[in-house]
C-alpha cells in the first residue's frame, strides 16, 4: 500500500514541491502511454462542444449495462472521461468509510494496475481536500498550489495541470473523487468544471451501486465462510463427544461387563447369579446405546462416501419403517461435489428429522428425497405418521426443530416443516445453488 506522504521517502519532495528529478512535461517517460498512444481521437473543442459531453454522458450510461464491476468499471469511466477532456490521466477514488479514507478505484492507462493499492487520507493532497469540502477544485499548476502533495506511484512529476470534482450523492454526501491531469499548466477552464461535475453526478450513482454490491458480494463471501466454519466447529465438538463418550462410558461399561461375566461364573447358583444376569443385560443395553450416540455423532460415511451414503446409512438405522431412497444420479456421483459444510448440514438435517419420524410419527413409510431444483438442493423428509400441530411453546427439551431451523439459516437455505394430526409431516430443506459449492479460498483459521 503506498500513502500519499511527502515524508515517505527522503529522496521525494516536500509537500507542494516540485521534485528536482524526472521529466515535468513533454514525452513523459520510455513506455508511458499517453491519450495519443492509446490512439484515441482528437476531439476538436473539448471543453466547449456541448455534443462531446452528452456523448460522454451517453457512453457512461451505457457502461451500466455491461456489467462491469471494480477496477474495470471506474478504470472504462476514467478512460472515457479522459478521452473527452484530452487529459492525459484520469483516477476514479472512492471513500472508505470504515477506514477513512480515499482509495483508488480505476485509472488510465499506465496506472491500471493501482486500484486498490494507493491511499489517501481525506483532508490530504488535493483530492483529500475535494473529499472533505465536497467541491471541485481546478488547479492550473499543481506545484503553486499548497495542497498539492507528491505521490510517487502516481507520477507527479509528468502532469502540471489538475481538476478534481467530487462524487456527491443526495447533493452533499462525497462517496469519491475523480482526478484528470495534464501535461500543460492551465488545461482545463471553468467550463469544462462545470461539465465534469455533472459527469461526475452521474458517475457518482453508478459508483454507489458497484460498492454496495461489492460490499454485499464481500458479506456474501464472509457469511458463507462463517457458516463452513461454524458447522465444522460443531462437527469438531460431536467427535470430541464421541471422544469421550467411548473412553469415558463405553469402555468402562465394556469392562465392567466382562467383570460381571467372570463374577457370574465363579457366583454359586442361587438368587445372586440372577441379579448378575439381571445388570448384564441392564450394562449390554447401555453399551448399545452408547455406540448407538457415537455412531450419530461421527458420520464417518459422509466423508468417505458423501451425501447419498450417508443418507443411505441414516435409512438402514431405522427399524419397523420401510424407506424410499431418491436422490439424482450426479449427486450419487459427488460430481460436482457439494462443499463438505453442506453435506454435513444436509446430513444434520435428514438425521433429526428421521429421528423424529422414529420417535414420534407411527410411521409405516417414510420417503427421502434429495434432488438438484433450478433454485439449489431440495431435501424431503416425508412421513405417513401421526402429525402433529406446532405447538405455541415447544418443549424447552425440544432442540430438534430448532436445531434445523439454526442450520438452514446458517447455510442461507429455507426450512419448511408440514405437519397435520393424522396426516403425516414433510420437513423441505432447500439450499440456494450460490451456497452449495466451496468459496474460492479457504475459510481463515482461527
Ligand atoms: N415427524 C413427526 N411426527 C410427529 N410428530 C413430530 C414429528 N416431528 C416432530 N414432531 C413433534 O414435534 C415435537 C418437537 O420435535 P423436536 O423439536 O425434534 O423435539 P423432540 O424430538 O426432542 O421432542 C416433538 O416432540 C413431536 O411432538
Ligand atoms: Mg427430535
């Protein structure tokens, strides 16, 4: 990141001087791009042809529907209106509210691989001031203006004359800044001014909409980090519960069993040995339902084999309810494959409403679906059981809706839970298409 500070280096200017190095006007540096290299066309009365400013408008307007974004969107604007003025530059920067300050955007060539690294503090340099005062300031040579502040990166030493206008919304609110420059002291008049602000007007709304929807894009990114986040962490927590519920009750419940057995066989037959077979079988059910816990905590099938196994697995758990199985054929092939969060969510979901059906439904059948729709990935429970009526206050104990409820709204999917006495319950999961793969990058370590 480079500031624009004159003390950044000791070899740069001060503040409002010219620095004694580099050429100041004529052929600028070996390999500079300058309007003419770029081959651009001439206008014949820049500043006085009204036509050359509609069309400027015009064209501007006509970037919205191109969907352009970023650099690539300010750096067409700055181009565009560098065209226009005959400027030899043009820097299209934004506020950062959150840091307070103003960033580069886009830019002409041979600045365009800038935005996003070159900063200035509102209050700064001669956009800073812009920035701060909401008003355009036209400078006809930089180096006898105060403001002025020198950055290297930018290339002071090659443009004498500036404009900067700012970009208002609602008349007063500066969301940015838009700097031309040229080579000849005194360029631009008041008239171009004049125009500029209103290009700059229009720019300034294009502008606001490209940032809130990179903010919300950013968000976006974020909240499906979070969430990959937030359902491995809990899938941490179930294999660390597993983790203790096998060392802690499974193995001692397994000696203690063994303890018994050898007990029982060296007891002398009478009322003992029944009391023995008695805490046998009470200590064999408490193992079952100990691996039964384990097994529900740690779906090691999902990792290994996916969704569809893991579902496949939760049906074959179920006993006395006969199961239809639909789930496509690309998702049986993983291909593509969902990001592992969400199978894990999915999986979450299907295992509690499955419970449910087991626990309370009196079903004979149930039917699990799992299919790819326009809008994402569709989840079905269905069961034939009893029904039920949403109760107004759910039973404090009662996580399982709930629990659904908090995964879907932490993948961005919609809950549906169905249900009427004697009439069976359908839970629907359905996961937008935008969250069903892996972000770009990892999400951050803690
Ligand atoms: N498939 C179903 N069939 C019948 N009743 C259900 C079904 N799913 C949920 N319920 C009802 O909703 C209540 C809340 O369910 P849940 O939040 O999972 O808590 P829990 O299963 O611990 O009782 C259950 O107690 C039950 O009365
Ligand atoms: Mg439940």
């Amino acid at each position: 990141m480079t500031r624009e500070s004159p003390a950044s280096a000791a070899s740069e200017p001060a503040r409002g001087e010219r620095p004694l190095s580099g050429p100041r006007s004529g052929g600028g540096e070996p390999g500079e791009a300058t309007r003419e290299d770029r081959g651009q066309a001439s206008p014949d009365a820049p500043a006085g042809n009204t036509d050359h400013w509609t069309d400027l408008l015009r064209r501007v307007v006509g970037l919205t529907a191109e969907d352009l974004r970023g650099p690539e969107l300010f750096g067409r604007i700055a181009d565009l209106v560098a065209r226009t003025t005959e400027a030899d530059v043009c820097f299209v920067h934004v506020v950062d509210a959150s840091a307070g300050d103003l960033v580069l955007a886009g830019a002409t060539p041979p600045f365009e691989h800038l935005p996003g690294t070159i900063r200035l503090k509102l209050g700064e340099g001669i956009a800073g001031w812009v920035a701060e005062q909401g008003e355009p300031a036209l400078v006809s040579d930089k180096w006898d203006d105060p403001r002025y502040v020198y950055i290297p990166a930018l290339r002071g030493e090659d443009f004498t004359s500036m404009v900067s206008v700012p970009l208002l919304r609602e008349r007063k609110r500066v969301i940015g800044v838009m700097n031309l420059h040229s080579r000849r002291a005194g360029h631009f008049g008041d008239e171009q001014v004049r125009h500029l602000q209103e290009v700059a007007d229009l720019v300034a709304g294009i502008a606001q909409t490209a940032i809130l929807y990179e903010r919300l894009a950013t968000k976006e990114v974020e909240l499906s980090r979070f969430a990959a986040r937030t359902i491995e962490l809990q899938e941490l927590d179930r294999r660390r519960l597993a983790g203790e519920i096998h060392d802690g009750i499974s193995q001692p419940l397994v000696s203690a069993w063994y303890h018994l057995r050898a007990a029982r066989a060296s007891a002398p037959e009478g009322t003992v040995t029944d009391e023995l077979v008695a805490i046998e079988t009470l200590v064999s059910d408490a193992l079952d339902e100990a691996r039964r816990a384990t097994i529900g905590l740690r779906p090691a099938v999902l990792d290994d084999l996916g969704l569809a196994a893991g579902l496949r697995s939760l049906a074959a758990g179920l006993s006395g309810i006969e199961v239809e199985l639909d789930v496509d054929v690309d998702l049986e092939k993983r291909s593509p494959s969902l990001a592992p969060h969400v199978e894990t969510a999915v999986y979450r979901v299907a295992q509690e409403a499955l419970q449910n059906v087991q626990k309370h439904a009196c079903s004979t059948l149930v039917r699990i679906l799992l299919h790819r729709r326009a809008g994402g990935l569709e989840l079905s429970v269905i069961d034939d059981g009893l029904g039920f009526d949403a109760p107004e206050d759910p039973k404090p104990t009662a996580y399982g809706l709930e629990g659904m409820r908090e995964r879907a709204t932490l993948l961005g999917a919609r809950l549906e839970v169905r249900s009427l006495p004697g009439r069976g319950t359908t839970v629907r999961l359905l996961v937008p298409t935008s969250r069903l793969f892996e972000t770009a990058e990892p999400p951050p370590q803690p």
